[in-house]
C-alpha cells in the first residue's frame, strides 16, 4: 500500500530551497570559471547572505597582495551571482583587517615607481562597483587598508571593541587604499585630515558619535545582528535595492536635474526588469502579509509561494 507524503511546507520548501542554492554557490566558487579558494580568505553563503572572512592570525588580519586581489575578484565574480543579495566582510579572532601584510612586502618607491600595493591589487574598486548591499561587521581593529575595506562598505556595524585608525603616517607613507578618498565622505573633510594626520586610534563609541559607523553592538550581539541586518537586506527586492544603492551614490555628483532622469530611468528598468516583484510587494501589503521577493531571474509562478 502506498502512503501518501504530506504536503511540504513553505518553511521547508524554502529551507530546501536555499540548501541547494548553497550547494550551487560552493560548486561555482570553486569552479574554473571562478574565483576559487584561498588560504587566509574564508568564503561562505547562505540564505542569500555571502560572508567574507579574513583568518590571517598571524598578521592580525594583514592582506597580501594576492589576498587583496582575491578579495576583488570575488566581489566581481559575485555581482552576477543571482542567490548572492548581500555581502558581509569581518575578520577572525577579534580582529578586524590591520591593512596590508608589510611582512616581506617592499613598500619603497625606487626611481619613482608607485609601491606595489597601490599599483596592483584594487581591492577596493570591485567593492565600491557591487550594485548589491554590503556590510562591514568590524570586530576589532582596522587600520590603514583595514580602514579602506570599512569605509568601502555600504554599512559598518561595530562590536564595543572595535578601533579604527588611518595609520598610513606610521610607517613613512601617504594615505592610500581608498582612505583619503572615502573618509571625508563619511566624516567631513576637517575631521578626516585629522584622523589623517594624527593616527590616533578611534574607539568605537567615537566612531559612532562622528558617523563612522552606523551603530554599535555588545561584542557576544555583533554577529547576530549583523546577520539579522543582511537577512533583512537579501530578503528585499533585489533589483529595486540594486537601483536604489546607485542612485544615492551616483547622485552625490549629480545636479538635481541630472537625478531627476536617473530616477525615472531606475522606475522604469525596475518595472521591465522586475515587474513581478512589484507586483508582489503590492499584493503582499494589500493582503498583510510578507513579501516574497524573487528576483529578476526567477520563474513568475514562484511569486507569493
């Protein structure tokens, strides 16, 4: 006699669901087409969130060139992954990024001649260019490159623990990776050359009071909430938070009038691109309920499962 199964929930469909898209995920990474592995660099995803954790514990978090250049790489890689719609970056054992790894790495500047960090590996530049949401979950210290990485964020949450400091003058050289260009954009011009010139640590409580990171966390809390943030930011329309991220960005250089047509071309390619997530986020509002945000790619009869 055949029993009949009963039939499967939403919840676990769902879970399901994201257990293959992790599955899919592992299998790309490490694909040729993909980025791959790298020691020092672990890469995870689930329910739509990727995590980039630097495990350096031997430089406290410090980046190699090819750990920069890997980093970059798989931001890039990632932006034309559909289940990736948020990406978070931390650090391991307490530590944020203390910048670049300077043991065995030659920062001079012979005959002229750029230092190698600044020449080669732009991490920084694939970060800023994901039209998706990114956190930076700052554990502990980040200094120099480490800063750079956090400002390159969308979000910086902060643990009680964490310092950020600029650093770059300790060492003999300018302000590099991205610093002098995204600090006074988060904190102001004044107050950023003075973090440029004085490399004085910033304590987290500092940090928040001038608006260099969001908000911040008992230590034990951070990667919980951090992880409630992503999921609520993987959980939106993915499209309509792509476009949204690009015109706040791109409109900072922008007239208003130049925003204006930018705002409609973003409704318009939304409504083409994604029209049934629309159309979803109206049917779930009517009907009080939550909305189920598939995307541009998925199946339409997917919609309201």
């Amino acid at each position: 006699m055949t029993s009949a199964m009963p039939p499967e929930s939403a919840a676990s469909r769902a879970k399901h669901d994201d257990a293959s898209d992790t599955d899919e995920f592992a299998l790309q990474l490490s694909a040729r087409s993909g980025p791959g592995l790298m020691e020092g660099i672990d890469i995870r995803a689930a329910e739509g969130v990727m995590t980039i954790v630097i495990d350096r514990p031997e430089s406290r978090n410090g980046l190699t060139v090819e750990h920069m250049r890997y980093i970059g790489d798989v931001c890039t890689w990632a932006e034309d992954i559909d289940f990736v719609r948020c990406i978070v970056i931390t650090g391991s054992n307490g530590v944020f990024c203390s910048g670049a790894d300077l043991a065995g790495m030659d920062v001079s500047a012979p005959l002229g001649t750029p230092p190698v960090t600044v020449r080669s590996a732009d991490l920084y530049g694939p970060l800023l260019d994901l039209s998706k949401p990114t956190i930076a979950a700052v554990n502990g210290g980040a200094a120099g490159g480490g800063l750079g990485l956090a400002l390159s964020c969308d979000v910086r949450i902060a643990s009680e623990q964490a310092k950020f400091a600029t650093a770059f003058s300790r060492i003999g050289v300018p302000a590099n990776d991205a610093v002098p260009w995204l600090l006074p954009r988060t904190v102001g011009l004044s107050r950023a050359l003075e973090l440029i010139y004085d490399t004085r640590a910033v304590d987290a409580s500092e940090a928040a009071a001038i608006g260099l990171v969001s908000r911040v966390v008992p230590d034990d809390q951070l990667d919980a909430e951090v992880a409630e943030l992503a999921g609520r930011f993987a959980a939106a329309p993915p499209y309509a938070v792509r476009f949204s991220k690009r015109l706040v960005l791109d409109g900072q250089s922008r007239s208003y009038r130049d925003f204006v047509m930018m705002q409609d071309y973003a409704q318009l390619a939304n409504q083409t691109a994604a029209s049934h997530d629309v159309v979803e986020g109206v049917d779930a509002f009517l009907e009080k309920r939550s909305p189920r945000f598939v995307g541009p790619t998925a199946d339409r009869s997917e919609r309201g499962r």
